[in-house]
C-alpha cells in the first residue's frame, strides 16, 4: 500500500501523532422578511490531533452466530490466512470488497503532468486492519461458529470447509433475550440466554466485556448489534428520557427497557463505543446522554447495504438532476432469520421506518420540485418471508418521476442482494471508522482539544437512519456523506476538502 507523506504548513507528523491546521469554510445563510436570503461566508480556523498507532480492537458482537456474525468470522479467518478456494467460476481469493476502508479509493490529487492520483482511503491516516480485529461476543443461539456459519447457508461449502474447525473453537456466550421485543417465532432459536432480570443480565454483560478485554489484551471494544430487528420501544417519560432514568429503568428491569438498550448502557458504562446495526429506537435521549456523560460514542441505525444504499444513490441523482420523484414502491422477499423475524408486524414496523425515511432530506432540498406544502413522494416498502431464496435477498423497485411538460419516467430495478456479503463490511467499516475517531480530538484555534460528538454522524454513509446530533438535520445522500468521510480525513493531514473544481484543467494560465 502507498505511503502518503503530506508535505506543507499545516501538517506536523511526530512519532504519536499527526498535528493539522485547518481552515473550515462555510457559509450561514440569513431568510429575510422579504423573501431574500443574504449568504455570509464564514471561516473556523481548527486544530485537529489524530493518534497515530491504531488500537488493539476488539468486536463484541450482538448476534454473533447469526448469518452477519458467523460470516464476518469466517471472512476475517479467510483473509488473514489468506485461503483461495474452488468455486463453479475457478478459483476465489479471500478479499475485502464492500469495505470502503478497504477496497475504495480517494483523490488525493494530480501530479505536475496532470496525471490523477488516487489512493487507498486506508492509506491516508493510520486504521486498525480487519486481520488484526479479536471477535467475540453474545448470542442466544449456542451453536459454536462453525456450526452457525453452515446453518446460514451463506458462504461457498469449499470456503467453509476451510474455516470450519477454527470457527467450532468460537462459541457466543449466552445473550440478554426477551420475546415481548422479537418475533414470537425466535423462541425456538433461543437455547443460549441470561437468566434473570434486566439489572442482572446488564452487569452480566459487563463482566463479559471486561473479561473479554483482559483476556485479549485489548485497549478497547467496540460493541455492535447485529442481532435480529427488535419493535420500537415505547419511549416514555421517566424512563427513557435521561441519563439517571435509564439507570433506574436498569435497576428496577423496566418491561420497555429493550434488549438492545441494555446492551447500549453496558457497553456505555464499560467505556465501549456502541453501535446499533438493526432499526429499532436503541439509542433513545437517556442513553445518548449517558454515552456523553461517559465520553463514549454511539451510532445507528440499520446498516445500509443492498436496496436502500440504491435508493439513496439513486433519489439523489434524480432530485439533483431536477425530475421529480413522485411515487416509489419498493417488494423485498427473503429467507434468513432476518426475514422469519421481520415476518411479525411490529419488527417490521421498525424496518419500514428506516427503510421509507431515508428520501426525505433530498426531497426538502429542492423547493422547485416541492414547493412548501407539497406532498412527499408515495413511498411504499412490503417484506415477505420466503425460505427457500435464504439470505439471497430479492429487492424489486419501481420509481416513478415527474419530467418536463408533464412527462413522466418509471424506472424498474431488479436487485439480487446476497444479504450477508453486503452488510459484513459495513460491520468492518463502522468498528474501523469509529476506532479511528477515538484517537481524533479536535479544537477551535487555541482552545481545548475535544472529542468528536458522542453521536458519530461520521457513520451515517453505513446506516439507513443515520443518528446525528440534536439540532443537526439528517443527511441520507449517499454523495454527500462518502464526501464527508472523505474530507474528514484529508482535514486529519492538513489537506484542503475536495471540490472538484477542477480549474487547474480549464484554465490554460493554472497548468503549470
């Protein structure tokens, strides 16, 4: 991999750290009385300090021998022995593809000759590799790694094969589990659960992280749910609202504190980022100030993978192109656990509100299109079980756009998503992206170095429902947040944000 040396002013490399000044451009925008705007430029002028050795990591997964959990592990086995193996195609190497971290590239810039450079996005700042990450985790399944990866029916039968016997040494430990927030037709999965109430399943979590670190010689964890979809809790005041309420919902086992929010407040009080990869409303007000309290950080929700990744890409374009998208009909059928779950109303419920929200901001963006008062696109999502398809999930799209004179384009998308092989990397580049902002502090000319906000928005281009801080809109365009990925870390080294100008290729007098 190539070895980026930023050489210039505002960038200082020491043997711990990478030291950048960076000017941040923006613009605040004033809406008049009379319908004007007035647009002042502004500038920050900030210190960013970045940790240069990445730490030794550990993933605890919730759900760990599920289909994304099983094949992760296998994934990981595969690349770091590098195994290839037989296929009906020929022969397949062990990769990272779908990492962004991993196999996406950036711009870095252009030689003197105008010959464009692109690089690794690894390469720019230091990351923790996927082969080095130390996986364990919960899940209320007792099948050991291997047997749970050949009951996923995801990965080639040569390629499991080759990781089996390893993955039978890995077994989840037992998991909080409580059928009021999961399909009723899990209970027959669940032969690997805490006994007892919440208050006790939260501190048996507790010890399990700290024993999971101290035997891995860990300096952090990461903990990550990729379990089944839970409902919605009901979100009530009192109970969920603060800090010291969902400390108290802990210690008095309140029925709507969810699995997945006891998992939240254990890694939170153990100093362990958490990160919500299902739709359900986790990360609630009183965990998010909980994990502030805790200066750790949380993110979710709902990795962002096959047909909604598509969507967003491509509302998008339409909108920026300016056709109106008028009504969207998206047919998901499946036959993993996953869908068994999302058969039940209420699970579904959960996936239809992340999966149906995410056209919104780019819907708001273009007032000529949608003057105020105008409707939102018809937006429809249907899930249907079927197991014979398994985790080859079937996505059918019909997009339906307004066009010039009253013209309309449909738009008809068949999209086979191999569930699984999607939404593991994702899991690798939220646990890499959020171990790499541990180590980023930031501050405002001479002031104090601060960490990132608690809520790591950095996340969203991984996640349908991107979580942001309070008061932050919500940005779903795919364009816009790989960008901001992008730039944050060429700010990390002291480089400008990439604009795409592009000028010293139009105008002959910049060549030089």
């Amino acid at each position: 991999m190539a070895t980026i040396n930023v050489a210039g002013p505002n960038v200082q490399f020491t043997e711990t750290e990478i030291n950048s000044q960076y000017v941040y451009q923006n613009s605040e925008v004033t809406r008049n009385a009379d319908g004007s705007i007035t647009v002042t430029p502004t500038e920050q002028k900030l210190r960013f300090k970045t940790g240069r050795k990445p730490a030794k990591t550990g993933v605890m997964l919730v759900g760990w021998g599920g289909n994304n959990g099983s094949t992760l592990t296998a994934g990981i086995l595969a690349n770091k022995h590098k195994y290839s193996w037989r296929t009906r195609r020929g022969v397949q190497e062990a990769n990272y593809f779908g990492s962004i971290t991993q196999a996406s590239t950036l711009r870095i810039g252009q030689t003197k000759s105008l010959e464009e450079v692109n690089v690794p996005l690894s390469s720019v700042v230091p990351m923790v590799h996927p082969n080095d990450l130390v996986l364990g985790g919960w899940d209320c399944s007792g099948l050991a790694l291997g047997d749970a990866m050949r009951r996923a029916q995801v990965l080639e039968v040569t390629l499991q094969d080759l990781v089996y016997e390893e993955m039978q040494t890995l077994k989840p430990l037992p998991a909080i589990f409580d059928l009021a927030f999961v399909a009723e037709n899990q209970e027959g999965r669940a032969d690997n659960v805490i006994p007892g109430d919440k208050k006790a399943a939260v501190a048996k979590v507790r010890e399990d992280i700290r024993n999971f670190k101290a035997a891995n010689g860990l300096d952090t964890v990461v903990v990550l749910w990729t379990a089944n979809t839970e409902r919605f809790c009901l979100v009530t005041e009192g109970v969920h609202d603060t800090a010291d309420n969902i400390l108290k919902a802990v210690e008095n086992s309140e029925e709507e504190l969810s699995p997945s929010s006891c998992y939240a407040v254990a890694a939170i009080l153990e100093g362990c980022s958490y990160i919500n990869g299902a739709p359900q409303n986790t990360n609630v007000p009183g965990i998010v100030e909980l994990a502030r309290r805790h200066k750790v950080f949380v993110g979710g929700d709902d990795f962002k993978s096959g047909q909604t990744k598509m969507k967003s890409a491509l509302v998008e374009f339409f909108v920026g192109a300016g056709i109106k998208p008028e009504c969207i009909a998206s047919y998901n059928h499946l036959g993993n656990n996953d869908g068994k779950n999302l058969n039940a109303p209420k699970q579904f419920r959960s996936k239809e509100i992340t999966k149906s929200n995410v056209v919104d901001d780019m819907v708001a963006s273009n007032d000529i299109l949608f003057p105020a008062g105008t409707p939102k696109p018809d937006h429809c999502i249907v899930i249907k079980y079927l197991p014979y398809v398994g985790d080859s999930k079937r996505a059918l799209d019909e997009y339906t756009f307004s066009i010039f004179l009253g013209g309309e384009q449909t738009v008809v998308m068949h999209n086979t998503c191999q569930d699984s092989l999607l939404a593991t990397p994702l899991i690798l580049d939220l646990v890499i992206l959020t171990e790499l902002m541990q180590r980023v502090s930031i501050a405002e000319n001479d002031g104090e170095f601060q960490q990132m906000d608690t809520v790591l928005s950095i996340l969203s281009y991984l996640l349908k429902a991107p979580m942001v801080p309070a008061g932050t809109p919500v940005v779903n365009a795919l364009n816009r947040q790989k960008q901001a990925i992008e730039n944050i870390l060429r700010a990390l080294v002291g480089l400008p944000a990439e604009n795409n100008m592009l000028l010293e290729y139009r105008i002959p007098a910049l060549r030089h």
